[in-house]
C-alpha cells in the first residue's frame, strides 16, 4: 500500500484537533506549586509537578542560601504558588517559630512580587513525617537524618494545600 496515509486530518477534523492540542498543550504548561517549610536552620522544599497532581520533594537547605536558591529554581521552573508553613500552637495561635517565618514570608513577596505566597497550617507535619520515615523502613540512623525530615514535611505541607484547593472548588 505505497502512499498511503497513516494519519489525515482535514476540515473540521482539523478544528478538532487543534483544540484538542491546545487543551493538551494547556494542562501540560500548567505551572507549578511550592511549599518550603521554613526553619531557623534548614528549609524543606517540595513542589508538585506539572499538572499540579503529585507533590514531591525536591531538596532541603540552608536558610541563609534559599533566596538564592529559589531564584536559580524560578529562573528554570514556572511557579504559580509558593505556600509557606505556618507554626501554630493547639489553640491555634502562632507558635514561637512564627517570629522567623514572618519576616522571611515578607521578603518573599518583596523578592517575587509576581507570585502568590500562601500559608498553610503546618501543624504535626514533622512527627508525621518521622512516621513516614517508619513506614517506609527507613533505619534507624537514616531517620536521624533531619533534613530528609524538612523536606518530608514540606511534602506533607503542599499535599495538605493541594487537597484544600481540591476540595475548596
């Protein structure tokens, strides 16, 4: 069967293709979103990918080095969001660790006006992720490991924004 066509679309197949290209080229330039969980210390940084369907962490820090390092990441990455943990105590007020976050969160906006920066309730996030480390058999010494314990937190952090976005529309 000498030229023959594998795949033909003319008139309003066409049209139809196109907008489903455009939808496809939509959802997949989709940007991303960030969560950091802010330490004196260290930071933990998660991100989900593409779709904004899966959270994932990407690495821990240290504090003096995360201006930097977010600009090297937004300069290569799209980032719609980037959702800060927020300390609160059982009664809900901000806990002690809250007088650092808030200066940072300032310099956040003031830094990368053009994204938004929201908060997230960061309550257990790090006794949940210690659990995670268990669950998934991690060793003893290897769960000593606290920035693996940072960035599981921010994980968990952008997992719990995700759902809320999720079940907020």
């Amino acid at each position: 069967m000498s030229g023959a066509r594998l795949f033909s679309v003319t008139g309003e197949g066409f049209a139809v293709f196109r907008r489903i290209c455009g939808v496809f080229y939509y959802f997949c330039s989709m940007a991303r979103i960030m969560a950091i969980d802010y330490g004196s210390k260290r930071v933990g940084i998660a991100v989900t990918d593409a779709l904004q369907i899966i959270s994932t962490g990407l690495t821990t820090v240290h504090s003096k080095d995360l201006i930097e390092f977010l600009k090297n990441y937004l300069a290569k990455e799209e980032v719609e969001c980037i959702v800060v943990g927020e300390p609160k105590r059982m009664n809900n007020e901000p806990s002690d660790s809250a007088r650092f976050i808030e200066p940072f969160v300032m310099h956040l906006k003031r830094t990368f006006p053009k994204i938004k920066v929201e908060r997230m309730d960061e309550r257990f996030t790090s006794k949940m992720a210690f659990q995670t480390m268990i669950d998934s058999g991690l060793k003893k010494m290897d769960r000593r490991n606290k920035e693996l314990v940072d960035e599981i937190s921010a994980t968990i952090i952008l997992q719990s924004y995700m759902e809320k976005k999720k079940n907020n529309f």
